[in-house]
C-alpha cells in the first residue's frame, strides 16, 4: 500500500469514527490526529490538501475549547475533507493543485 493510500485510510478511518461517536466526543486525540495527517500530504506534496487538514484540526480546536461554538464551519470543512478523500480514492490521485486565483473558505 502505498503512502497516498495509507493516508486515505487513516482519514477514512478517522471519519468513521466521528461518525459513530459524534461530534461531542471530539478530543484533543482528534487534533493531533489531523495535524499529522496535514503533515502526510504535505510530505506528498499535496500542499492543498494539506492546507484543507490543517483547517479542519483548527475548528476542533476552536470546538474543544468552547463546545458551544457554532459547529458550521467544522461540517463544512468536515464534508470538504471527506469529498476530497473520496476524490482520492476514485481517481487514484487527486493531486491536482487548485488554480492560484482560488483560495479556500475561511
């Protein structure tokens, strides 16, 4: 199995198990988790991607520091990662780049 793959199926994995715990059971666990994996796909070069990580470990942070914080941004972001790992998983390699004039949802 190869690195792209491994990573597919962490997040995969990860994914899963929010979806059986819920998110009010997010832990700091979750965080660290996604951090590593935004490390993974910028190792592969998948500098998007990567970004797309980083902010989904940001908005379980803001969750996990005030649970009552509007929760939109984490689905949106939740929803994109997971659009995108499925990409992945159908086309091989969703490595493309997004074009420079795009950037992502803050």
């Amino acid at each position: 199995m190869n690195a792209l793959e491994q990573l597919k199926e962490r997040l995969d994995d990860w994914s899963e198990r929010l979806l059986l715990k819920g998110m009010t059971a997010l832990d700091s666990k979750d965080e660290t988790e996604l951090r590593q994996c935004a490390e993974d796909a910028a190792n592969l070069g998948m500098a998007f991607f990567s970004d797309l990580l980083e902010q989904l470990a940001r908005e379980v942070n803001i969750f996990l520091y005030d649970p009552r914080q509007e929760s939109s941004d984490f689905i949106r972001r939740y929803f994109y990662v997971n659009q995108y790992v499925q990409l992945a998983g159908t086309n091989g390699r969703a490595h493309e780049e997004a074009s420079d004039d795009y950037s992502l949802p803050e």
